[in-house]
C-alpha cells in the first residue's frame, strides 16, 4: 500500500516531521512543478515551498499538528518563480503518528486547482457583469464598467474603444469599417496604474492607423486571441503610440468587437503582462459574453443618445428663438438644461400695448414633450390673439388638453406617458397704461413680485387644477405693479418652496435681486446660482420682466357723446392730437379708421363711448362702447349700403380686433408708423 501510495498516486504527497521540515515525498511531488523539490529534504517548509503563502500554510499545519483534525482543499496561490505565472494550489493535511514517540509530523496532500479556480472567478466576473454593467444611460460610463469589472480577475489592462459616431449617438455603416476610423477611449483599467505606468486618457483619440489584427475585429466582427507568437510574426505592422503603450510588456492580448443589433459599435482589448498565465479560449469566451451584455448596453445608451439629441433640438427650435422688444416691459431668460423636458415661456404682445408673459412645464419627457410643448405654444398664442382674459384662456386650455388626450387614449400604442395632462402653466397679463397686472395659474407656482424699495413677495392667487385634470376652475388675481416692478416667472426647479410664508425662498430671493436696477442678464445669472439646485432632476426654466409705463404724454382719452355728432368730434380731437404727436402723415388715415370705428359704436350701443390714443410702436385706436356684441368682418356687395366700415379698417390698418371689457367691448386696430 505504501509503494502505492509513493509510486502510483496522481496527486502530489509531502511527508512533514514536527518542525514541518521535509522528510519524504511521492513521485508525483517530484514532477509537480509548482513545488519544484531539489536539495529540499531536510529543509524547512519556507525554503523548499517558496511557491506558497507560508504564513498561513504554516498556521494551518500547526493546527492539524495541535488537534490532529485533518483540513481539506485549502486554496493558497502559489507559483513556482517570480516569472512563472499564478497558480492555486489546493492544500489537504493530515496528522501522522509514530509507534515510539506518538506525534512525528504530519502528511501533505496538493492538487492544482487553478483552473477550477479560474472557471468559479468567471462565474463570479459574469454574475457581477450582470449586476454592474448598464446601470446608466451613460455611454462612457457603461464602457468604464467593464473595464472596472475584467481587472484584474479576467486581464491586467483593459482598453475600450468606441467609434467616435456612437457617441452622437449615430452607428456608422457596415461598408466604411474598412477605411480609416476614428475611436475614441471610453473606459481604461489596468493593474500598473498605480505603479507609474502610463494611463491612457478616457476620451482621447486613438489614431486610425489600427493593425491588420485589430481591423480584422472590427470588419469580420469576430473576437481574436492573440498569443505572444502570433504578436511576434505581426510586429513589422505598423502601430499607434497608444496602442505601443497600452500593449507595453502584455504577452498576450484579445481583441473583440462591441457588435449589437447588427451595428458595430467598438472594440474591446484585453491585456496580460509578465506574471500572468496567457489567455486561454476559456477567457476569449468569458470576453465576448462579457462585451455582447456590454455592447447592448451601449447601444441602448446611444439610442438614448440619440432621442435625446433630437428631443432638445427639437426643443430647441420650438422655444422662442428671438424674444421681441416690447414697451411694457423688459426681459430677460434663461435655461438651465438638466434633461430633455418641455419647459417653455413666452413673451406674447396684446392690444392696447398690453404683453402676456407665459411659462408652462409639461408632465412628460423626451420627443414627447417637445410635441406637448410646441402644441400647446401655438394654442396659447391662438387664444391670445382672442384677448381672452386669463382664466378664461386657462379654461380652453383645459378643454382642449382633454379633448386631445381622449383621442390620442383611444389609439393602443399611446402610453399614459404621452398625455398632456398634467401640465402646469402660469398666464400673466400686464397694462402698462394701467399698471395693472392680472395672473392665472393652472398648477403652476405664483410669480415672485419685487416693488421698488418693497420686499420680494409671492403673488397671491389662487392656484387651479393642472391642464386636463380635475375641473377647469380657474380664478385670475390683479394687483397694481409700478414702474421698475421685477416679476419673476420660473417653473418647480427653481421655485421649489413658493408658499406665503417662505422666508428662506424670500431671503434668497431678496439677495439675488438686489439692486433691482442692475442689468437683467445679471440679475438672471445671481437667480439661477442662487436657486437652481445642484443636481436638478429636470430642467429650468427663468423669464425676469422689469415693468415699464406709458406715461400720459404717449396716452390720449376722451368720452364721447353716444349721437351723431360724436364722430365729428372724434375726428377733430385724433387730428389735434397726432398735431401735437407730430404724426401728421398719420391724420387723414387715422380719422378714417376713428369715424368708422365711432360710427359702429354710435349704431349699435346706448352709452357713451370712449376713444382712446395709444401712441406705442404703432398709434393705436380703441373705441369702447357698453354694446357686447363683437362686430363681424364681410365683404359688402355692389348694392349694400352698409357694411364696408370693418372692411375699410382692416385693409389701412396692421391689424385689428375686439376685446372683451367688464361692460361691452374694445375696438380696436393699429396704425404703423412712418418712418
């Protein structure tokens, strides 16, 4: 039995005596090249072993020595010269009694375990894999995950190059991989780092001259084991600086493609050096299950590249490109852009001199959004255009938001997700004639009002339901606004706490305005440092408006007698006072557009009428009368003797229209002025 065991048996065997000194050995100990055996007998554990980690070896014999219970598959790594690559050595021990003494030493039985040790590391690598790879839409980040994770339990260096095109989100054709290509490092790893060795940049460019083996990869989408031979028959083939640099001192190396839904989106290079075992097929196949989950991955974050691109251009070109210049106030804007929300604002001129200052934030997000953005964009300045007041306004705002997400419901492949319902926005008008600002909210924070020499305050009024949700109760609030008054209109990001008596929002409000009489872009940039939270979830939208006035040098009003007579005399006082406007050129055709205007009053109302003379960046001409009856525009025929009075207005005006008034109505229509 005992010629058996020293003669026959597979596995190493080592004979230890009571100072764990080498006494014995079978001839598989001597052929096991991990413990190499010469001039070792007699010799201590630590001078014959060098291959293990003696401490705990030598812990764990003590205590088999100590308690005689035997130990079974105790993994060490071990290796047989500093140059030879890492192996796992699986350690069994048992006591060993004499017939004199009773306790000479004790047996030692090894077994090469690396490469069941290797296959349990690449579970464990896979398993993590699908843990920690893809947990952002983060191109870089998602290539920075594997090279994170293959180091150093698969490779020493890891390099992931991905083609510049993906990182705008687009995927190059199949037919150009051939030609000179641009990739960029987006993730790198290795064990030298921290030894001096020469890190490779993430986002720097890796030149287009690739090897024949590297462009293989790519062009055939095809992983490639490359061994220290094959690198020595392929060294005339001409390389990068940074592909020298990356493959300093590797003697073995895998190349394979970053390929998902028939795209090739880069390439993954895996380095071992000096010290490590060369790469195997086992390894190849670990890689490439590694970099198909990966480059999934990176796909789905290019193509939320992609949509996200498109989404903020398409935002983009549906806010506001160029806000106008207007009279009754001044402005100032800005984004903060976080994501790919739909938050908007607006600046829309109304008759009379009037402007309506709009911000809104949709409830959705991405292309979507911009859709519900620029929808809603154009209704808003429709209804506008009515002159409605505000609350009414957010009421058909309202209906049409349900209306149009009760069809859209009614489509299977619409997701709640695509509904407008849910959007918040916030409609202030302002009368720079009357200085008088009237504010509607539909689910949107009240505006923060800053009064010269006053205290920033939140407008109080009473905010409605959300477009498209709950009943459409919509109450407006006016409040008087001097001149130099600062309105501030932001959407949730920047207004996170905007209740009466929020004194911390106030006091940082107070600061970012004060003076009030600086410049508006600055007063814009100390708001949004102020305001914005470091890390918004969404985007930020900000409009500042300074109020401004038309004093009574620029505003002429008179209350006419409701007979006929009244046109004669509306006529004498628009011509004296565009005498005193110095605007004679505008006389005989703003008389005209007086009479017919007065005339139309006289004939369908009871009370007295008003004529009023706005002179703006046009003259402007309202007549007001108590009739509510909106007057309608039609083409009179050859034998009518009525009316041609709308007509005539329309064809030497800019434009014209009606509005709503407490009692009866505005006529109104503009004249430009003549350069």
């Amino acid at each position: 039995m005992l010629d058996a065991l020293f003669s026959d048996s597979p596995h190493p065997l080592y004979v230890l005596d009571g100072a764990l000194r080498l006494v014995g050995y079978n001839d598989a100990a001597a052929d096991f090249g991990a413990l190499p055996l010469d001039g070792a007998l007699g010799r201590p554990l630590e001078q014959w072993a060098t291959g293990l980690h003696h401490a705990p070896v030598e812990a764990m014999l003590h205590e088999v020595l100590a308690t005689g219970e035997p130990r079974r598959d105790v993994e060490v790594a071990g290796r047989a010269t500093p140059e030879a690559p890492d192996r796992v050595l699986a350690l069994s021990a048992f006591r060993l009694r004499d017939a004199a003494d009773g306790m000479p030493g004790v047996a030692l039985s090894v077994v090469d375990a690396t490469d069941r040790h290797r296959a349990r590391i690449r579970l464990s690598v896979l398993r993590e894999a699908s843990a920690r790879i893809g947990t952002s839409l983060d191109t870089v980040h998602t290539a920075q995950e594997l090279a994170d994770i293959s180091v150093p339990d698969l490779a020493d260096t890891v390099v992931i190059d991905v083609l510049d095109a993906v990182l705008r989100g687009d995927v190059p054709d199949v037919g150009s991989l051939g030609q000179d290509l641009l990739l960029r490092c987006a993730g790198y790893r290795s064990v030298h780092a921290a030894n001096g060795h020469r890190a490779v940049e993430v986002g720097c460019v890796l030149e287009p001259g690739l090897t024949s083996r590297y462009k293989e990869v790519l062009t055939e989408r095809r992983p490639v084991l490359i061994t220290e031979h094959d690198a020595l028959e392929s060294g005339s083939a001409p390389r990068t600086g940074q592909e020298v640099a990356q493959e300093n001192g590797a003697h073995s190396k895998m190349a394979v493609p970053l390929a998902a839904r028939g795209g090739v989106l880069g390439l993954a290079r895996f380095y071992r050096g000096r010290g490590s075992a060369p790469f195997t097929e086992d390894d190849l196949r670990l890689a490439t299950e590694l970099t198909r989950h990966t480059a999934l991955c990176l796909d789905n974050a290019r193509l939320y590249t992609r949509e996200r691109s498109v989404a903020r251009i398409l935002q983009l070109s549906l806010r506001p490109a160029h806000v106008p210049g207007h009279s009754a106030v001044a402005t100032a804007h800005s984004y903060l852009p976080s994501s790919t929300s739909g938050d908007w604002f607006d600046i829309i001129p109304l008759s009379g001199a009037r402007v309506a200052l709009v911000v809104g934030e949709p409830p959705t997000r991405g292309i979507r959004a911009a859709v519900t953005m620029g929808g809603l964009r154009a209704a808003i300045g429709a209804l506008a255009s009515l002159d409605l007041p505000p609350e009414e306004l957010l009421e058909r705002l309202h209906d049409l938001v349900g209306r149009l997400d009760s069809e859209e419901s009614r489509h299977p492949d619409e997701s709640l997700d695509s509904l407008r319902a849910g959007t918040c926005c916030l409609y202030a008008v302002y009368d720079p004639v009357a200085r008088r600002c009237t504010v509607a909210s539909a689910g949107h924070p009240p505006p923060a009002v800053a009064r010269p020499g006053e205290p920033v305050t939140f407008a109080h009024i009473p905010v409605g339901p959300a477009l498209g949700r709950g009943a459409p109760r919509y109450h407006a609030a006016h409040f008087d606004v001097p001149a130099g008054t600062l309105m501030v209109l932001c959407n949730p990001v920047l207004l996170r706490d905007a209740s009466p008596d929020s004194g911390d929002q106030l006091a940082r409000l107070t600061t970012a305005l004060c003076p009030q009489d600086r410049p508006l872009p600055d007063i814009c940039h100390d708001l949004l440092h102020d305001l914005a939270p470091h890390h918004p979830a969404d985007d930020g939208v900000l409009l500042v408006a300074r109020t401004l006035t038309l004093g009574a040098d620029k505003v002429a009003s008179w209350s006419l007698p409701n007979e006929p007579q009244a046109v004669s005399l509306a006529r004498e006082r628009t011509d004296d006072r565009l005498g005193h406007w110095h605007l004679p050129d505008l006389a005989f055709t703003a008389a005209l557009v007086v009479s017919e205007l007065v005339t139309n009053a006289v004939r369908y109302s009871e009370g007295p009428i008003r004529l009023r003379l706005v002179r703006d960046q046009g003259l402007i001409i309202e007549v007001t009368d108590d009739s509510s009856t909106a007057p309608q525009l039609r083409q009179a025929e050859d034998d009518d003797e009525h009316g041609r009075g709308l007509t005539i207005t329309s064809q030497l005006t800019e434009r014209w229209g009606t509005r709503r008034e407490h009692r009866g109505k505005t006529i109104w229509a503009e004249l430009a002025l003549q350069s």
